[in-house]
C-alpha cells in the first residue's frame, strides 16, 4: 500500500476496466482515497474515512465518511482530519454526525438574508441603500460560503487590513459586519463577535472644497451647462443640501410663495429647510411641476446620480480645476456660510443637522481663514519694517 501524499494522488489513475477503486494508506490505517470516473472520463479523487460499526449478528459493518476532494483538500489537510475523526471513533464519537450537524450549520448568506427582514429593512432608504452596497462590495466576496460559527476574529482582520486603500469604507463594511455578528449572536448561531477588538482605521475628516481660487472659475464653467444635472449641481452649491435630499426631492414639498421645503425623512429626521431667493429660482426654472424636482423624465424618475457625477466632473475639466465629489458641495456652501459670518445655530438650521458638533467644524475653519486674511494683509502692508525672511516664516 502506497502513502497518500500529493504526488501519489496527482498521478493516480483508474484501470480502464474500472469505475471505482479505493486505495488505502499504509501508514494511518482508515484513511483512503477513492477514484471514481466521472461522465468526461477523468476520475474523481475524494479522501475517506473508514468506520467499523458492529453489525446486529455479530460481524462488523463498514461505513465510509467523505473528508473531501483532493481539488480542495491537500493530502496533508486530509490526512490530519482523517487522523482527528479516527481518534473520535476511538473515544466513541460519530464523526460523520458531527460534520453532518456543522454542514448543516447556517452559512454567511443566510446571516444575510436574516439581517436584510430583521434589520436592513427597518432603516432609512439611504442607509439601506449604504447596508446592502457594504454587504454587496466587500463582504459578500471575503464571507461567501462560510459559516458564520467558523468566521474567526483572525478572517476579520485581514478583512479590514485588505482594505486599507480606503480606510473609510473598511470601518464602515467592519461596523456592518460587527452588527450583523451580533444579530447572529441573538440566533444562536455564533457565542462571540469575531469584531470586537478589531482596531478601527484612523480617518481624516474630509475637507474638500471650493475656495476663493476655483469656486469663480467653477461658477463660470456651470453657467455654460444646461440642464435638470446641471440645474441640481447649482442648487447643492448655493444651498449645501445634501445630495440626496435633494436629488430625491419632489414637488409636494416645496412651498415656493413661502420659500421653503419639507423634507419628511432626512439623515437628522424630519426636516423644515427655508431655501435662498437663488434657491428657489432654480426649483421654480424646471420645466414640469410634477414628481420629482430634478428629472430627465418629466418628473417621473430623479436625475442619474452617476450622470450627476459625470456632469460635475466635466464641469470641474472645463474650469480646469480638480475633480471633487457632490458632497463638496455641500462642505463648499457651509464653509462660506461660516466665512460669510453664519453663527453656529443658524449653519445647524441651513445644513439639516442634529446638533452644534458638525457646525462646529466650519466655524473652526472660517475663524482659521479669517486669521490667514488678516496675516497676509498684515504681511502685504508691513507697516511694522519687519524683514521679508521673518514676514515668510509667520506666514
């Protein structure tokens, strides 16, 4: 008898005048590998186990327990795990019920399933819309087919540490997967959260906007751009909505004689949002006065939020600036809000948000660049004589 080492089972072949043949090992006795022919003709080449079982008249019954396909178990794997069931058939155990109950365990698409009626379901539709992309993008390919008892806190952080060209989306996609963890927790399918303890990425709050150098030059390249895209581009810079809300708002909440609009579910809640004179004049240039605000379709359907972003970027081409994103624009209007001398109560009131931590930010960052002005008007006129070298180095 041969010992079943990869080499052996790469070259073993079937007579011709066999469909079946099971080769034992010489040196773990039980374990054996089975070649069968398949309907091309090449034979399958499946590791085994096999298990004496006494027989009601006193001879002995032979039962065979599949460890698995040489194509996805190396001979070394499956000699370890043969080695493992045969000591649990020595210790009075029935291997083949204890993987027959952990194949019947649920797998990571069930959790998924599970969590989009118990959880996904009940959320706001932008945030079911951010789940299932999450879920989708990133952990669906790095989760599929396992079982969730098996998901070990190690699988976790290679997760996380893979993603690391984005840090953002991989603490977010890590703080799904720690909630769903916990749900299946509550079914009984897992005892721990293999996220816990998972060290989050450090992440740099973003601060892309439209200064005093590109926003004439952006303004200037929108002028010549016509359209329902081109349109809602303008009403997210003059009024920092949100993308969403905007690009989702419909007719029945706007109240053009009263110059504001009632968003019924926002990221903060229900919302009351007075709108700008140029605002207003954006909304009120749309050509119907049905469905939605902005829309290709009459109203039917809301603009394309991938041709939004296509339509931005042309835009940014022709004013020969960088690229940035439809939420920029929202940190572009609440920056010159704050520069413009907004307090921190109104900036909250403007912008939709919860509390003052937010409006906080631009305050920062209008008394930052105020103190820049200053300086470099202060350097400009240098009435003090100061030497350039030391008028560079305050700057």
């Amino acid at each position: 008898m041969p010992i079943l080492s990869d080499n052996f089972v790469s070259s073993a072949t079937l007579p011709r005048d066999r469909d079946e043949l099971v080769i034992r090992d010489s040196k773990l006795a039980g374990f054996a590998l089975r070649l069968r022919r398949k309907a091309d003709g090449k034979p399958s080449k499946t590791f085994l186990v096999f298990q004496e079982l006494p027989g009601r008249d006193g001879a002995r019954k032979r039962r065979k327990i599949i460890i698995g396909d040489h194509a996805t178990y190396p001979a070394e794997k499956a000699r370890a795990e043969a080695q493992s069931m045969l000591q649990a058939i020595d210790r009075g155990d029935d291997p083949a019920a204890a993987r027959a109950e952990k194949k019947a365990q649920p797998i990571f698409e069930d959790l998924i399933k599970d969590f989009e009626t118990t959880h996904i379901e009940k959320k706001k539709p932008e945030t079911r819309k951010d789940y299932r992309g999450r879920i989708r993008r990133n952990l669906l390919p790095t989760f599929k087919g396992r079982r969730v008892a098996d998901i070990t806190a190690e699988m976790v952080r290679s997760f996380h540490a893979k993603k690391h060209g984005n840090p953002t989306d991989a603490n977010r996609s890590l703080a799904v997967l720690s909630v769903m963890m916990g749900r299946a927790m509550e079914l009984g399918w897992r005892k721990d959260n293999p996220c816990m303890g998972v060290r989050r990425n450090k992440e740099t709050a973003r601060e892309e906007w439209l200064d005093e150098t590109d926003l004439p030059k952006f303004v200037k390249a929108l002028a010549s751009v016509a359209g329902p895209h081109a349109d809602l581009i303008r009403f997210l810079t003059v009024s920092g909505w949100r993308v969403s809300e905007a690009r989702l708002l419909t007719w029945d909440m706007v109240e053009l004689p009263k110059t504001v609009a009632r968003l019924p579910d926002t990221k903060s809640g229900a919302s009351v949002r007075a709108l700008s004179t140029d605002a207003a004049t954006i909304i009120d240039g749309q050509a119907h006065r049905l469905g939605f605000v902005f829309s290709g379709r009459k109203g039917s359907q809301p603009v394309s939020y991938k041709r939004l972003r296509e339509v931005l970027t042309g835009v940014c081409q022709a004013a020969e600036i960088k690229a940035i994103t439809p939420h920029a624009l929202r940190h572009t209007a609440a920056t010159w809000a704050a520069v413009s001398g907004a307090e921190a109560h109104e900036l909250r009131e403007a912008f939709g948000w919860k509390t003052l931590a937010m409006t906080n930010r631009y305050v920062s960052k209008a008394e930052s660049l105020g103190r820049r002005g200053a300086q470099r008007a202060a350097d400009a006129m240098n009435v003090l004589q100061k030497p350039v070298a030391e008028v560079k180095e305050i700057r």
